[in-house]
C-alpha cells in the first residue's frame, strides 16, 4: 500500500513538476517585460502640456503603458488565483458556448500553465521593478557618461546588482509557487494533494493526503538549498 | 582657439532656475576650478556638460564646432549624443563604481564595448583586448594601485576607488576630464592621495574642471577659478588672483568663511 500511494503521489509530483518549470520558465522573463511596461515614461500626448483646455492639459500627463500594466497587474494581483484558473478555463465554455482548450492535447495543463504564467509574471514584475529602482541612478548615470549605450547599461552594469537584489524575495515567491500548483486540482488536474486526497474515496484511508507533505518539504528544501548557493555565487559584491 | 566654449547656458528645474547665462572658455591644457557653496549649481552646470541634465538654454562647443545648441534640435539627437559624451570624462562625488567588476574590469569595460564597433574588431579581437587591458593596468599603475587591479570596489578604501573611478575616465582619453566633488565623499586623511593625483593630472597638463571644496588645492593647481553662487558666476579668473584678491563683495564672503574654519 505505501508503495502504491509514493507511486501515485509521485505521479502527481510530475504534473507539480511541469506546471512548476514551465510556469518558472515563461513567467521570469514575461515579469522582466512588465516591470519595464509599469516603469515605462512614455508620454504621447504631451505636446497638448499647457493647454487651456483642462481636459487636454491632464491628457498630457498620461503614460498610456504604465498605466494599462499597472492596472492588468492590479487586477491579477487583486483576484485570488483559484478564481482566475475557473475563469480561464471553464469560462469560454460557460459564456462563448465554446472550448479552446479542446485544441491542444493537454488543454487543462495548458490553459492551467497560462493562468499561472500571468499571475506569477504581475509578482514577479513588482519584484524586478522594486530590484532595478534599487540600483543607484549613479550606476546608469557612470555608464551614460563612459559612452555606453542603454542596452549595455541595462546587460553589463544593472542586471547583475538587480538579480543580486531580487533573489531573496524571488525565492520566496517562488516558494510560495510550489504550493500554489496545489490550485490546478480545482480544474481537475492530478496533482499531488489530489493524488493523495484520492485514497480517502477510494482506500478510505487519510494519511495519504497528510503525507504529501513530505514532498513537498523535499521539493523546497532542495529549493532553499539552491537560493542559498545563488546567494553565495553573488557575495562577491556588494 | 579654446577646447571648450560655454555660452549662456541656462537651466530650470520645474519653476527654478538653477542656471544663469553661464558662459566662460577653457584653453586645451589649462584646469579650471568652479567653486561656491552648496546649492550654487556647480554640479548641475558640470552636468550640463555632460549631457546628464539637458540646458534649456545656450551652446557648448569643443575644439570650435558646437556640440549642443538649444535652440538647434539637429544638435540633440539621442543617438550622438553618446558619442558626444565621450569628450568629457567624469569623475562622480560618489565614486559610481560598478561594483561586480573588479577594478581593472571597471577601468577596462566601457573601453571594450567601444572597441566592438571598430571596423577591424573581428580580425584584430585579440590583439585589441589585450592593447585595452595593458592599457588599464598602466593606468592603474599611474593611480599607484597596480596590486590592487583584481580587488572588487568594496574591498578598496574610499580614496583608492576615486583612483579607480579616475582610471575608468582617463580610458577613455576624454578631452576634457571634470571632477565633481572628488574629495567629499572621503575621510580626511585619504582626500590627500586623490588631489596628489589630480595634480599630478595637471602637471601633465590634463585639461580639467574641478568642481571642489577644497580652496587651498583650487588656488595652488587649477589655472582658472569660477565662483558661482545662486545659480550665476559671480566672479571668474586667474585661479590665485580670484581666491586671494576676490573683487566681488559676495566672493569676499564666501572665502572668508573658508579662512574661518
């Protein structure tokens, strides 16, 4: 019986797993994109600055980009995460009379994966904004004057001190990922409290659901141990 | 012919007016010392030249073609304007080290990146990267700190990374190196080794504006002295003729309170 449950339980560790990675995978560098939206200054109407009209004048003053992100990041951040998965994936269905989800092998994974990549890259981009407005503007400001270009500012002098920043509070966030693949089971996925959870309808025995959590503890340890050696890597500067 | 000419520049920030029809001429060689109390807008001036703040008003040529004019936008592109930041250096009151790179790493970088837009880079990318780092060593070693190429910044004093932060600037063979404050930041007892270099810059005949505090160094080794207070120049000439005999009332004050401390 032990054996069969690990077994089961490790199947569920799978599709932890898999949601884990690839959400890690595209969320980073889509979080690294808003941030950039959030603290984006671009100002298209600000020729109508001074304007009698009060309306033209306010105009001005908008950021169209900083604006939009940081209200879609408001909104994902503001809804609970399980909400957002029954949304994605049972509302075309529900309200266009329509499953797109149908059209991939694994739609629930699928739209699952999607869900936790917008939600995680809107944490993740609070996290990098706060890591590069961190970095002293004297930074950019040295390699403004040495002739670099924004692009060789931003690769060769901020990323690295940004990175060093955000690692402790990435990894708690990142932590806090792992649990949260326990929600893909209010869509039917069979992750590892599922898989668990599983035995009481079947075997009517509980102490499969209480032994995920030693998988769990092992998936983080092996994660904090990794943050820990990150950390280390980057003690070299200060 | 003057290297550098400055013409009414003016400069506001919101409704304040920081800068006021500033203008003055530097001579290839000569180094000019801008002096006044806090807030006077040395830094911002030495800014503007920079191109880290934007005037609102005036021109600067170098060597006598102009390099910005505000009332002409051909002369504000973004894309030269990188280039044309390679005529100044600029050494920062607080070092702005890039702290991941060693210290011959920090003289050496912004080098190499400008290396790569070389026409003969990729045929020559040895033997141009090795020119750079023996370039970088050398000058560390006239900033006395060749045992300390390998140290990251945080493992340096306060005076050995302004050397560092003056290595970095000179590797680039600006025109017109400018100090903002290099000693401010520092204790006491290390600003003495980074005004030894910085005159011993000038013995060479470096070209230099040196925002200080320091009046006893601004009198015995710039050139040129400007005193600006309130956003004006109040009074400018030969540096020991502006600090010993001021004509100005408001430059008398602002010495005398030096000559009391």
């Amino acid at each position: 019986m032990f054996w069969q449950v690990t077994l089961s339980i490790l199947k569920g560790c799978g599709e932890a797993a898999e949601l884990f990675f690839l959400t890690l995978l595209f969320s980073l560098p889509l979080g690294l994109v808003i941030s950039f939206g959030s603290m984006s200054k671009w100002t298209p109407f600000r020729k109508l600055y001074g304007r009698q009209n009060r309306f033209l004048h306010g105009l001005a003053r908008i950021r169209p980009i900083s604006t939009i992100t940081n209200t879609v990041v408001w909104i994902i951040r503001g809804t609970p995460l399980m909400l957002q998965l029954i949304i994605v994936f049972y509302g075309p269905g529900m309200w266009f009379d329509a499953n797109p989800w149908n059209l991939f092998a694994d739609g629930r994974m699928f739209a699952c994966v999607l869900t936790f990549v917008v939600n995680y890259a809107c944490y993740f981009s609070v996290i990098f904004r706060g890591g590069i407005e961190g970095v002293p503007v004297g930074q950019r400001e040295a390699g403004q004057v040495l002739g670099m270009t924004k692009t060789q500012i931003f690769f060769k002098v901020t990323l690295l001190q940004m990175i060093k920043q955000v690692v402790p509070p990435m990894s708690n966030e990142i932590i806090t990922l792992v649990k949260d693949t326990s929600l893909a089971r209010i869509i039917a996925i069979t992750e590892i409290i599922k898989a668990g959870e599983s035995f009481m309808k079947s075997d009517g025995i509980t102490w499969p659901l209480f032994y995920t959590a030693v998988f769990y503890l092992a998936f983080v340890g092996a994660l904090t141990l990794l943050f820990g050696w990150i950390e280390r890597k980057m003690d070299y500067f200060r | 012919m003057a290297i550098l000419e400055v013409r009414n520049i003016e400069k506001h920030f919101g409704a304040t007016r920081v800068l006021e029809d500033i203008s003055f001429e530097l001579e290839r060689g000569q180094a000019l010392a801008i002096i006044g109390s806090s807030g006077s807008g040395k830094t911002t001036l030495l800014r503007c030249l920079n191109f880290l703040e934007t005037p609102d008003q005036g021109s600067i040529s170098v060597e006598g073609s102009v390099i910005f004019d505000a009332a002409d936008p051909a002369t504000q592109k973004e894309s030269e304007l990188r280039k044309k930041r390679l005529h100044f250096g600029m050494v920062f009151q607080s070092f702005n080290l890039f702290p991941q790179y060693t210290a011959l790493e920090n003289v050496t970088l912004a080098v190499k990146l400008l290396a790569k837009e070389r026409q003969d880079y990729k045929q020559n990318k040895n033997r141009i990267l090795a020119e750079i780092e023996d370039e970088g060593k050398a000058l560390l070693e006239r900033m006395g700190l060749s045992d300390r190429a390998d140290h990251y910044p945080h493992q340096l004093s306060g005076g050995q990374q302004q050397r560092v932060a003056i290595a970095r600037a000179l590797a680039l063979h600006p025109d017109i190196l400018c100090f903002d404050e290099p000693t401010s930041a520092l204790d006491p007892e290390l600003t003495g080794e980074v005004l030894k270099v910085i005159r011993s810059l000038a013995d060479q005949k470096t070209t230099m504006i040196i925002v200080t505090h320091e009046m006893a160094f601004a009198r015995d080794v710039a050139d040129q002295v400007i005193f600006m207070d309130g956003g004006v120049i109040v009074e400018q000439g030969p540096a020991k003729e502006v600090i010993d005999n001021p004509k100005q009332e408001r430059t008398r004050q602002f010495l005398s309170r030096y000559a009391e401390n």
